[in-house]
C-alpha cells in the first residue's frame, strides 16, 4: 500500500504580486553598462609642530598693587609679556598663535576678569589682538605680546585684587 500526500493549490493573497514587483526593481537597476569614474585623493603628512612656549612655564604679568582705578585707560601700566617660542624640526616658519581665553562683554580683545567693568587687553606688535583668533607670523620672529588693564566706558572698578588667565597656543598657518 502507498501513502500518497496530498498538495492542495490555494491561492496566497498579494504574494506573488509583490515578488513580481520586487524582480522587476531589481531588474531595472542591474544593466550590464556600469558608469565607472576615477577618484584622486591627494594630501601632505606633516609632523605635529614641535614648539615650547616658554620653556612650558607659566607666562604671568604682574601689575602690581598701585593702580588707579580712575586712571585705568588702555594705555596706562601696560606690561610686555616676557616669553619665549623655541620651535624644532619645522616642515614650515609659517607659524600662528591666539589667546584662548573668555573675553569681556565690552572689549573682544580683553580677558574677563573678576569684575565686569575690568578686563585686560592683549596686545601683539602694539595691535589689540582679539581673544580666540589666530595671528599669522613668520618664525623666529615671535610677536611682541603685551597687556595692559582697560575699563568698560562709564564703568566704576572696584579696589582690590584681580586677575584674568588664558592660553597661548601656537600652530602651523
């Protein structure tokens, strides 16, 4: 006796619409022309800048404590900023360097201190540098850096201690 299995023919609802659908898409994106281009990548391996701000010491200025508040103009206690940039093995003397830093609300080119009214510009070359952009020179001809208290016009400084800070950085143009 032979066991014979059954196969009933019942109709699968939207399957073969879809498959059909789906061979035909496939189709239309194989063709036997490819569009071939060519890519050129290209560029320059540089060595990091190998510079010492410094001696890698901190840079500090010291006005003293003899300032007038009234007599804080821009231009008066002004005081260079005494460093050193020692560079090595440079692929280029085009150099640049910024402050990072916060600036004040009134000056971009002063370093926020403890009261709102009182900042401390930085200077390079006797030019106002602003905080957080980069100035161009050619090494070994560092900029002269300076600094110097400025006030926010009309503002009152108070008497006491003060003091701002930021980070001088140096990098390839």
């Amino acid at each position: 006796m032979r066991i014979i299995k059954r196969v009933e023919n019942r109709p699968v609802k939207g399957k073969p619409v879809l498959v059909t659908l789906l061979l035909l898409a496939v189709a239309a994106f194989c063709t036997d022309s490819d569009a071939v281009t060519t890519i050129n990548i290209s560029g320059t391996v540089i060595a990091p800048l190998s510079c010492v701000i410094n001696g890698n010491q901190i840079i500090e200025v010291n006005f003293g404590n003899d300032l007038v508040t009234t007599r804080v103009d821009g231009s008066r206690y002004m005081k260079t900023l005494d460093y050193t940039l020692t560079c090595k093995n440079n692929t280029s003397n085009a150099i640049k360097m910024k402050f990072q830093g916060n600036a004040t609300a009134f000056n971009n080119s002063a370093l926020q201190t403890e009261q709102a009214d009182l900042g401390v510009e930085l200077r390079a070359n006797g030019q106002p540098m602003p905080i957080n952009n980069w100035l161009n020179f050619t090494y070994p001809n560092k900029p002269l850096l300076q600094a110097v208290p400025v006030k926010r016009d009309g503002g009152v400084l108070k008497v006491g201690d003060f003091s701002a800070g930021a980070t001088l950085m140096v990098d390839y143009q």
